[in-house]
C-alpha cells in the first residue's frame, strides 16, 4: 500500500510538471534532410552558401528548422578551413595526417541567426537560381510549404528570414497545402505532406516562368479524414503571387493558395519533379505506389503544363517496380534517369518527342542498372566530351554511386558517405569538377564529396572523394538527450 | 536461411528433415549468381559478400545455404565492395555438360580489383583468398573465365577501364583435377586444395583504345566424344563500345537509328597482343557490318544427339562421351556459337534492335561497311568487310529424310507425282543455315531471333542460359529435347499470355517455343445487338483470317454499327473546359492523340451523356471545320471537336453537305432536336456513323480498338486488315513452323484481315445457293438509338503460347518475386536424359525481394502458372 501510494505522488508530480521548451538548436544539424547550395558571389574563389533542413524527425525538438550556413566560415576543430572544390583539405596543423579520411569540420559557425523555424519532417529543400529565395516543405500536420528569403545583404554570410513575415518563425508566415483536409472540410483539393519543390526555368524563349511546383506523398480524402475518394494533386504557385501577398502580409496576413492552384494527377504520391527541356512544354513527376493494384502506376507521369492533363508512360509494364524516388534528364532531354527502389535500380529512359505538337513523349526503357539499396535523390553531372554522370544517393547503403553513361554501368561507388546519405546539392563551376554536398539524415551531418569530371582534372578517371564532413554528428543527442554534446567517436 | 521447395511431394520430407530453425541469411542485392559444381554462388551486393546454396545436400534434405564454422549462421563469403558479377572457369565435356573449376571471381560496382574465391566446398576452400588490382584508379568492367580441357589451369580474362581507355588481363591460377562423373566434391579430396592464394600470373594483353569493354567469353576448347580434345583454345570473345562513334551514323539518313556503335572482337591473346580474327556483328540488319553494342555474351557445349540403338536396352554414357546402346552425332562444336543481348540503350530500345542474337564463328560473309575510317557513312555500302554474320532465325526446323544410301527420300509434291520433293521431317535439333536458298543473306522478320512475350514489350532482357542438349516438357507430357535450350529473364510482363517474365527458346534454330495445343481457328461468330444478345442480322464478316505470329492474342472482334471510335467513351465535359451546347466538346489529351492520329473521321457523332452515365437519344455529327479540313479545332483553351447543333437523322437522305448540313432529324411533331434537348450532359460518347467514310468500327476484346471500314459497295466488298501497316502496329514476332525455310518477303505482314460485302452466297440447307445481304441494310442507316454499337463479333484463337516460366508472389506465396534478374543452370548428370527428371535445374535471382527461385525444364508447365516443384531460397 505504501508503494502504491508513493507512485501515485510521484505520477501526480510528473502530471503536473509543464514541459520545456526545447528549441532548436543552431550549433548543429539533426536529422538534415534537404539541403540546398548558394555559390559565392565570387566563383573563383569564395565556397557559398549551404541552407540545410533540419527534419526534427524524432520531435526532440519543439520544431524543425533550416540552416545557414557561410561555408567559408566552418571550421575543423583544430582550426582548418574547407578548401575549394577540387582542392585538398589543409593538413592538421600540429604536423600530423589526416590518413586519407574525411576531415570533420564540427563547427559550422552559426549564431540564433542563422536559423529560422519550420515544422518538422522537412522534405527537399529548393533555392532559386538567383540565391535569393528558398523553399521547403514539411510533412508533418499543417502541411506546410516555408518560403524563406535568402538575399544577400551587404554584410555577407548567410542570410535567412522568412519571406512573408520576415522574422525567423516560418511556422507563423508557411504555406498551407492542405487546408482542406481539416476535420469537416470537403477534403480536396489538397496536398498532404508535401515533399519537393520544382523551380520552372526560363520559358524557351528566355522570358522568365514564375512557376513553382510542389509534389505531395499522402493522398487526400474527400471528405476529409474518410479516406475515400483518394487523390494526389500537383500544386502550382507562382512567384508573383508570392511577392504580392509578401506586400500585404502585414494587413491581409498569409497567403492562401486558391483552389485553381490545385490539378488532380491521379492516384498515388508524387515525389520529384522535372521540367522537360528545350520546349519545356511537360512535367515528369516521379511517384511512389500507386494505391490500389488497378490503377495505372505512378513511377512516371507527364503532365502538359499547358492544361495540367496527365498521361500514363505506364513504365512498370517494362519494369515491375512499384516505388519511385527522384529523377534527372539530360540537357537535350533525350536521356531520363529515374531512381527506383524495390529492387534498387536506376532506370535510364529514352525520350522520343513525338512529331505531332503538344502530345506527350515515348519512354523507352533501355537500361536497369543495380544500385545500392535505398536509392533517394539523383544528380545529374554533365562532362565534356563525355556522357554525363549520374550520381544517386543510396540511403540505406550509405552510399553513393555514380553511374556512367559511357559505361552502361556503375563507375564509381563512394561508399561509407554517412548515416542515410539523403539529398544531394552540387556546386558546380566548370568543367573540371563538382562538389557535392549530402545531407546524412542519420548522422546529422553534411558529407563533403569531390567529383574529378574532366581529364584536366583527373587524367579521365572517375575518382569522387569524401573530402569532409560538416557538422557534428547526432548520436550523442540521441544516446544523452544533450542538445550541445559532442561525438568523439571518429 | 530459409528455403522453401514448394513440391507438395516434398515439403513433408522438408518438416521432418529440418533440423533446427534456419537462421536468416540476410541476403541483399542478388545480382549475380554463378553454379560451381553442386554449390550455387549467390551476390549479397549490399553486404559486400556471397552466400551459397547446397544444391546436393545430404539425402532427405532440402537445399539449404551453406553454413558457417558456427552451423547457427550461414557462411559468408567477404568479396570487393558491392559484388555485382561473378564468374567460374568453365569447359564443356564432351556431351555438352558445363564442367566447372576450382574458383569463383567476383567484380564490385565501380570497383578496380577482382576477387578470387575458392569454390570448392571445403572447410578451407570458401573464402575470399585474395584480391586483384592492377589498376587502383581504373574499373574493372566485365570478366570471363575459362577451364583448360585437363582441367589444370583457370583462366580469368578481365577488362580495366580508366577513363579513355580498357586494358584486358589475363589471370593464370592453378586448378585440381577431380571425377566428373558427379558435380560434387567427395570430402575425402578436400586435402589437395589450397586453404591460401597460390602462385598466380598476371599480366596485361593489350589495350583497347577508347572503348569501353561491356562483356566478354572465353571460347571452350572442343572435345568430341571419346576422341581426344582439339587444341587448347585460346580465343576470346569482346565485346565493347565506342566512346566516340562517329556522330553522322546516327542520322536516320544513314539507314539506321544506332546512336550507340559495338565491336565485337574475336582475339587470340599472343605475347604482342592479341591478334585479332574477323569480328562478329550482331545488328538485326544482315547486310552490314556494323554490330550493336552487347551487354552480355555466352556460348555453349557440343550440341551433342544421342541415337539409340533400335534393339537397345538401355543406354548409358560416360564421362569421356562414351555410348552403350546408341550413338552419338554432334551437331555443333562448343563454343561455335556466340549468344549476345543486345544492348537495350544503343538504339532508343527500338523492338528490331533488342533482344538475344546469335552469331555463328565457323561461318563468314563480306557484309557492306557504312562506317568509314574518317568518320562519314556511306550510303551506298561500296566497301565489303569480311565478318561473323549474325545467324538468321528459325527458319529450318525441318530436315530431310535419308534413306540408308544417304540419299533424300523424296515424295510427291504435286502434279500427281510429276513433282517430287525431299520429304522432311520436324527437327528441332538442326542447325539453321546461314544463308536462303538463292544464297543471299536476308533480313528475315526484321531480324530479331528471339523476341519475348507475345509482342515484345516487356521491357529489358536481364540474363539468358544455355543448355545444350536440353529436356523441356511440351504440354502433350513428353520431354522435347533441344539442341540448345535457352533461357531467358525479362523486366517487365508486357501483355505476355500467360503473364511471365522468363521464356523457353530454341537457341538452336532460333525461335521462340510455341506451346499452343491448336492452329488458327475462329471458334465462334455470330450477329449481335449492343446488349451483347445475338442478333438475326444477316451477313458480316467474310474471308476471316489471322496470320500465327503475329496476333499477339486470342481474341474476339466486334465489327459494329456506330461504334465506340477509338475508345473515346465518357470523355468528361470537366473544368467548365468548350460549350456544349454550341457544339464546342473538349477533348483529354489521350483523345486527343488518337484525334490526331486520324482516328476520328468527319461526322463521327457526338452523343452526350449525363450524369446517370445513359446517352442522350439524339446523336450530333463532328465538323471538318479545321483548317486543314480535320476535327481538332483551335478554341481558347485548346483544341476541341465542333459538333453541329441539331442531331443526325435516322434515315439517311443522302451524303451530308459541305457546310455540315443535311440529314437533319425532324420529328413527328416538326420539331428539330437539338443539343439543348438533351439531359444535361456530364460526359460524351464519340460512335461512327453511316456518313463517315469509315462507318463500322473494329475492336478486339483484348487488343483494343483496331481500326474502322468502309460499307461495301453495291454489289462489291471492302477489307479490313490490321499488321505491320496499321495503327494499332502488328509486327510478325514469332515465325510459324509451317513458314520455315521460307523468305521472310514472302510472308505476309497481315494479322487479321476480313472482308465485308454488299451480297454473300451459301448453300442453304437444301443445297441451294443463296444470295443474301452481307450486311444487315438498318446497320448502314443513320443514327438509330436502340442500335447503337450493334453489329457482329467472331472469336479466333491465335495459336500461340509462348513457352514461358509464369510465376509471381501470389502463385508462390513469397514476397518480392517481382523482378528476375540473373539465371544460372545446373546440371547434375553427364548428359540429360529423360529418367533423370527434375533434376536438372534453373535458378532465377529477384534482387527486388532477394529470393532465389528454381525450377526444372522438365517439369515445369510453361504455358500455365503452377507452384509444383519450385523452389524458393531467401
């Protein structure tokens, strides 16, 4: 009885303790999964801007947040700086070797200012063109897509506020992709856990394309919460929009996307988006399971951006997969890569245009080439006088691997990248080299990896390089619940 | 580990044998598997290992993985990062069994290094004992290996690449005689293995400029039955691509639509280098000499044909090739003829340049160069390059009858024996000759030897396997046997009937197995009204008929009166997109593809349908009004058909007028329907009509809609037909075995056709000759509502199963059988003989769910599902 009555004084206790609040914290990544480059001002010699989306994905913390980071300004912990694309790491300055293994550079010199509110479950991250503007969207409820402003001032460093608001709580100004999923609403249109965002390019005559798509994995019901009546939409804002209701946030407050934002494209999750070249007349949307076994798979779909009508390449009659991750193409749009999983593979597709205007192209399966396990984002890394490669993360591997198009197969495997190597952001300045910059949601660091793609560079061999990892690794906040712990182990 | 033999027969041995729980093996990324003797060798890509599977475990038990020194794990064998390709040394005894060494090489994905693995299952043997890296900063791009005839020596031949250029090495590794009379190793010899890497050469043989080696073979050496062997066989089999092809042989002008250019090189490795013989082409365009990539090269045993003795007992063969009771006759030498899968990538995956060729090395021909050293194409082909053809399809299975004097016996053939003909006989084992009778090289049936499924769509070829001599059960219970019997995996299950993903071929003449237990028939035909009753409607189709090999189903055939066009069928009025009631009706984009394929003729009808899903009763006829006089017209918004407002009348007083008038409905009443009289529509219908060009509308039930026709005229007929000149395209996949030895011009390009006519003739019961309608005259009127998609419907089947391995998940019970990737045979006896059934095996990886699954080609059905005797190791 006493024991008894001890435990019930101790649960009351417990009861009533209010919880504290933990936020976020801006001296290290946690569970970084998008991850999105900004190249200096001074190609020839500064590093960038890297904003990495930290997903919060065990709710730790009370939300998620994005990162900036001044590249030029991260350090080793023993005082070393990340060199150029290209170039080797300085060697540690007490005389030692680092022995061929990634330096680590723990600190990444961030201040309260470098980082800006998001919910949790953060998706891919997206910058402009111009460096000006970065999106990412989160998963978890509100279904929210944060815009945050990313200009450059003149102070340099890396800037980050939120577009509509202008403070550092995007949760305040975010988007809202699924209002109508609320409880008692009619349940569509509606985009429920939206995941990536496409940037248009520049329309073929070089106008400029305002348009910015965004891809969602759960399907919304209608009427909300039934789960009936299952459909996924493609969701198309624009910048202009944008800017306007960034005028009037102060008096009208959010921006609400209007219904006509919303297209249906069918049954079953997009996850990446692409803009067809040259004529840029489609979109191809990657898509993960269809969800129900009749209906047309969802690895592939074309969507005229014209009217927003969706065909069916139907690529699993050739390839029995059933879940598609992200996708590149080539510049002459003639060569589609699309990462699938289960099994792993990187699917490489002819695209034959066809000669009557506004129809959609042919994909020709003409390669399947093994991959790793957990194949997630693909990245595209043209060469001279070479086909490009294509770079795929491998999650569950830890891995990356490039493919060559010459070859038909794997040419290189950089193994041991991390924790769930996730997204990849490339700087890429010439032709001699790449860098890549990928975020190991596992981990909660950055994998530094330098990609030789010229015979300048390498004599014409293939031989990408972890050159360093950024940012402190997580397993300590696991293991301590210490938000400032540090990782000793190498 | 886990493996589950699905024979009913056997899974009660199974519960009873199992000692203790299989622990899991964890397998993850089976891409490459290779059988060494009774052990299978199995990638695990992702933890950077090989497992293998006990193919001869202990009597009463079931295959399992070989365990590790701690029986409570299975073995891991540790190779280079993510193995994706293994290899054995390999020679053919002499009655075509594949006889391998002592060693397992492995390559990693883009890694630089081989490593050698012993096979032998010993307690010292499996395990890596070393790798191989000439080059660190190079990737090691394809291996082959290959057994001498005494079994002494492994040869492991693999490729480099750094970038511009590939090196090939060449390995040297001791290797151990054993009995060959069985596939597995007596425990008692495992103390003449090495338990460490032995003394080894290797060194570099040449170098290949600028070109990416993609495959390789080394030949066997040939050794007949009880004779002794030829000489050792050096020679290899190369296959690469060129880094920089010269880029106008791409232009379609060039008479091709290769983007990617092959060499395949026969070579003889000589101190100097390697010396090169003439080089093969595998292009399904016989005339040139240019080869498509290969991703994929192997080759064969002795094609070897066991002829009893017609008073023997029993026949018995012996390791050597020895024969009681029988003879032997060898068709065709180890190592003569070259498989290769084309490269999918090289062509844009077009259907004429997919699929397995086969090239034959002891025949040659001056074939025509298009490419020229300074990089242009020659057009008209002037230069002649002596080169390895590859080998025509299938089209000799026949073989004439010899009589004891060696001479053909002959047979009438016509003109009441004033012709005489070689009498011949069904022979799947006889090689099919290179050239047609007029001795020219042809491109026969476009030239793809073997294409899969019904109609070929099934995505990529992952892997083939080779059986010399095989045994493959034929649906009548009888094993056939093949002279070489292939194997084949695929990615997807395109519209295959039965679904499936591996395919039976006859690697020896070169086709597809047919496992259709009929010919052409049309079983069934009848008038019938859109309620799908049958109809008294006189007439209908005629001179029906359906070419084998071409239709890629059995099938049933509407022929109808205002028809559905193209499908076109609840075409939704959504998004508040054209104007119905002014005749603006919008169009989805795949309605608007088959729009502008010319699906849709002039005065096809617009019937609208509302939100219970019924037609309206009045039906109003598409406008030509755009400019170059078809039906897609520009409105904002897009492009739309434009009706006219009032319906079409239900007898026809003539052609319609130029400005879309005439035939104009009026009712009882006076009054002139219009499209405001219909029930608010939500959807239209898109029918045929009398006053098209085209009235009556072909589909079939499983290939869709086919096309349209025209009425006959009086007193004459109109054809339909449907082949390789129609859209929908039917393109000949198969060749018939009543079309063998024929010149594929000869063949018709047709695979349905039919006639409709004006008047039909028959003999009535009485034997009287009738003259009657050929078409029921109300099926060519105007819009009637009530007869709406009625008219006639035949059913023929196709005649063609092709031979093929369905299994699936559901049929299994296993999850992940999705994709099959690599094949490996195993073969247990000297030769295959009918009483050694099952067991023979074929072992199938499906890297999606990493499950191993096999069977026999003795007893599995191939032209239906069944889970007996499968079985499944995860």
């Amino acid at each position: 009885m006493r024991l008894t009555l001890a435990s019930l004084l101790f649960l009351a206790v417990a009861c009533n303790k209010d919880l504290l609040p933990r936020p976020p914290v801006e001296s290290r990544l946690y569970y970084p999964s998008g991850v999105a480059f900004v190249p200096p001002a001074d190609l020839d010699g500064g590093l960038g801007r890297l904003y990495v989306a930290n997903s919060d994905f065990d709710r730790r913390f009370d939300v998620g947040w994005v990162t900036a980071v001044d590249l030029s300004q991260v350090r080793s912990p023993d005082g070393r700086t990340l060199p150029l694309p290209g170039q080797a790491v300085a060697p540690p300055p007490d005389g030692g070797s680092d022995q061929g293994r990634p330096v680590q550079f723990t600190n990444i010199a961030t201040t309260p200012a470098s980082i800006v509110n998001i919910s949790p479950f953060a998706g891919l991250a997206t910058v402009d063109d111009a460096g000006t503007r970065l999106f990412v969207p989160s998963r978890a409820e509100g279904d929210e897509l944060a815009v945050m402003d990313i200009t450059l001032g003149v102070d340099g460093g890396a800037p980050i506020r939120c577009f509509f608001s202008g403070g550092s709580d995007c949760t305040v100004d975010a988007i809202q992709l699924a209002q109508a999923q609320d409880p008692g609403q009619i349940g569509v249109p509606a985009a429920p856990q939206p995941y990536s965002v496409t940037l248009a390019p520049p329309l073929p005559d070089g106008g400029p394309d305002d348009r910015i798509y965004v891809t969602h994995l759960r399907p919304a019901s209608s009427p909300a919460q039934s789960i009936t009546n299952l459909e996924n939409f493609l969701v198309t804002l624009r910048q202009g929009d944008l800017d306007q209701a960034r005028a009037a946030w102060a008096t009208d407050g959010g921006y609400i996307v209007p219904d006509s934002a919303f297209s249906s494209i069918g049954h079953g999750a997009s996850n990446s988006i692409i803009v067809a070249p040259i004529q840029r007349d489609f979109l191809y949307v990657s898509g993960r399971a269809k969800l129900i076994s009749s209906d047309l798979d969802v690895l592939l779909r074309v969507v005229d951006r014209q009217s927003n009508l969706v065909a069916y390449p139907q690529l699993q009659l050739v390839y029995a997969s059933l879940d598609a991750r992200a996708l590149q193409i080539r510049p002459d749009g003639r060569r589609l890569y699309l990462a699938a999983d289960d099994p792993a593979t990187l699917l490489v597709l002819d695209v034959t245009s066809s000669n009557l205007e506004d129809l959609p192209p042919v994909f020709t399966l003409v390669r399947a080439v093994p991959l790793p396990e957990g194949p997630n984002d693909v990245q595209l890394l043209t060469r001279p006088n070479r086909a490009p490669l294509v770079v795929v993360s491998c999650s569950v591997d830890g891995s990356l691997a490039f493919y060559d198009d010459d070859l038909g197969q794997i040419a290189a495997l950089v193994p041991g990248v991390g924790a769930v190597p996730f997204a990849i952001a490339v700087d890429r300045r010439g032709d001699d080299f790449a860098r890549l910059y990928v975020s190991n949601f596992g981990d909660g660091r950055i994998a530094v990896v330098d990609v030789p793609l010229s015979v300048d560079a390498a004599g014409g061999r293939l031989s990408p390089r972890i050159v360093a990892h950024v940012g402190m690794k997580q397993y300590c906040v696991l293991a301590t619940d210490d938000r400032n712990c540090v990782d000793t182990t190498p | 580990m886990k493996t589950r033999l699905l024979s009913l027969l056997v899974v009660g041995l199974l519960a009873c044998a199992q000692s203790g729980t299989a622990p899991p093996t964890r397998l993850s990324g089976t891409n490459s598997s290779a059988v060494s003797g009774s052990l299978l060798f199995v990638t695990s890509t992702r933890s950077n290992e090989l497992r293998v599977l006990d193919l001869e475990p202990r009597s009463g038990l079931a295959r399992d993985f070989v365990r590790a020194p701690n029986p409570l794990v299975p073995l891991s064998i540790t190779t280079v990062p993510a193995p994706v390709e293994i290899s054995t040394p390999t020679r053919y005894a002499p009655l075509g069994q594949a006889l391998q060494g002592d060693w397992i090489f492995a390559r990693g994905a883009g890694g630089p290094s081989v490593s050698v693995i012993g096979a032998m299952n010993c307690p010292q043997q499996l395990k890596e004992f070393g790798r191989i890296t000439p080059r660190p900063d190079s990737v090691v791009t394809a291996l082959t290996s290959r057994l001498t005839v005494d079994d002494l020596q492994a040869q492991l031949y693999f490729t480099t690449f750094d970038g511009t250029d590939s090196t090939l090495w060449e390995m040297i590794l001791p290797n151990q005689p054993r009995d060959r009379s069985v596939t597995s190793l007596d425990p008692r010899h495992c103390n003449v293995y090495p338990g460490q890497m032995p003394l080894y050469v290797l060194q570099p043989l040449d170098v290949i400029r600028e070109e990416v080696v993609t495959a390789m073979v080394a030949l066997p050496t040939v050794v007949h039955p009880a004779e002794a062997p030829d000489p050792e066989e050096r020679r290899l089999v190369i296959a690469s691509r060129l880094l920089h092809p010269p880029a106008s042989f791409t232009d379609p002008d060039a008479g091709t639509a290769m983007s990617e250019v092959g060499r395949i090189r026969v070579v003889t490795p000589q101190p100097t280098g390697l010396e090169s013989s003439y080089e093969a082409v595998f292009n399904s365009n016989t005339t040139v000499a240019e080869s498509y990539p290969v991703k994929r090269l192997l080759t064969h045993g002795n094609v070897v044909k066991l002829i009893a003795f017609g008073d023997a007992g029993t026949v018995n063969v012996d390791v050597d090739g020895g024969v009681t009771g029988g003879v032997t006759d060898v068709v065709m030498d180890a190592g003569t003829r070259i498989f290769g899968i084309l490269d999918e990538a090289s062509c844009n995956g077009r259907i004429d340049c997919v699929g397995v060729l086969a090239v034959d090395l002891d025949r040659t021909r001056a074939l025509a160069a298009r490419l020229l050293a300074d990089g242009g194409v020659d057009l008209d082909a002037g230069t002649q390059l002596l080169r390895f053809p590859v080998a025509i399809d299938g089209f000799d299975d026949r073989r004439d009858l010899i009589d004891d004097g060696g001479v053909p016996v002959l047979v009438d053939g016509g003109n009441n024996g004033a012709t005489l003909v070689p009498f011949q006989v069904a022979d799947t084992w006889y090689r099919s000759p290179a050239t047609f009778p007029d001795g020219g090289p042809r491109d026969a049936n476009r030239m793809l030897p073997i294409r899969f499924a019904n109609n070929g769509s099934v995505g990529i070829i992952q892997d083939i396997t080779i059986q010399a001599n095989g045994l493959a059960l034929y649906f009548t219970g009888i094993q056939f046997q093949y002279g070489l019997l292939g194997f084949v995996s695929v990615t997807g299950v395109g519209n295959s009937i039965p679904v499936a993903q591996i395919f039976a071929f006859d690697a020896m003449t070169l086709r597809q197995i047919n496992f259709a237990p009929n010919t052409v028939t049309v079983d069934q035909f009848k008038p019938i009204l859109n309620n799908g009753a049958t109809a008294t409607f006189r007439g209908g189709p005629q001179n029906i008929q359906i070419a084998q090999g071409i239709w890629p189903n059995t099938d049933g055939v509407f022929v109808l009166y205002e028809g559905i066009v193209a499908g076109i069928a609840g075409e939704p009025l959504d998004a508040g997109l054209g104007d119905p009631n002014a005749g603006t009706w919008p169009l989805s984009i795949n309605s608007r593809v088959l729009a502008e394929q010319g699906f849709i003729e002039p005065y096809d009808l617009v019937v609208p349908v509302d939100y219970t899903g019924t037609e309206c009763a009045y039906a109003f006829p598409v406008l030509p009004l755009a400019a170059d006089g078809g039906v897609l017209v520009a409105r904002p918004g897009g492009l739309f058909l434009q009706t006219r407002t009032v319906a079409l009348t239900d007898t026809l007083e003539g052609p319609m007028l130029p400005d879309g008038g005439g035939n104009v409905l009026v009712l009882s009443d006076g009054t002139i329907p219009s499209i405001v009289n219909c029930p608010p529509p939500v959807a239209y219908n898109l029918r045929s009509s009398s006053v098209t060009a085209h009235p009556l509308t072909v589909t079939g039930q499983v290939s869709g809609y086919l096309g349209r026709m025209a009425l006959p005229p009086p007193n004459g007929l109109t054809n339909f037909d449907a082949g390789a000149n129609t859209i929908p395209q039917f393109i000949r996949f198969w060749r018939p075995d009543a079309d063998a030895g024929a010149d594929a011009t000869f063949l018709t390009s047709t695979g349905l056709a039919f006639t409709m006519q004006d008047k039909i003739q028959y003999f009535d019961e009485n034997g009287q000759l009738v003259t009657d309608a050929g078409i029921e005259p109300v099926l060519t009127q105007g819009d009637q509502p009530s007869l709406r998609g009625s008219g006639y419907f035949f059913h023929f089947l196709n005649a063609y199963t092709p031979a093929s391995v369905p299994i699936s998940s559901a049929s299994l019970g296993v999850a992940g059988i999705s994709i099959p990737g690599a094949l490996a045979l195993y073969q247990r006896n000297i030769y295959p003989l009918p009483e050694n059934l099952g067991q023979d095996r074929v072992f199938v990886l499906y890297p999606g769910g990493n499950v191993i699954v096999d069977f026999s080609p003795t007893t599995v059905s191939y032209a239906a599902t069944t889970t007996s005797d499968f079985g499944v190791h995860f």
